[in-house]
C-alpha cells in the first residue's frame, strides 16, 4: 500500500497492465452503468453474461474437437 500511495496509483495497476484486466472501452460504459443497478437486476445480468459465456466456450471446445 505504501508503494501504492507513493506512486500515486492502485494496486490493480501494478499487477496487471493497461489491457490485461477490465472491459475493453467499447463496454467500459456500460459496466460503469451496471453499478449503479439494484442487486436482482445485478444478478439477472449476471445470469446473462455467465449464459452467453457459457455458449461461446462450449462452441470453442466443439470447434477444437472437431
């Protein structure tokens, strides 16, 4: 923490690089939007990107075995 303060940043910023953590700036908004939803509405968007997660690894899988 102290090396955080001195160099005025964050400890995300020292782990990780500009690109390798947080949505890209096409979506950077619209996380910043799902802040400030109530928590059944957090969790129904939750449920939604997890689904479309889901799908997109099962058709790479199916893509690397076929």
């Amino acid at each position: 923490m102290k090396l955080t303060r001195s160099l005025r940043t964050t400890t995300h910023d020292l782990l990780f690089g500009a690109d390798d953590r947080g949505p890209d700036d096409e979506f950077r908004l619209q996380f910043e939007a799902i802040t400030r939803l109530d928590p059944d509405e957090k969790s129904a968007l939750r449920s939604v990107i997890e689904g479309m997660l889901i799908k997109h690894e099962a058709r790479r899988w199916q893509t690397a075995k076929g």
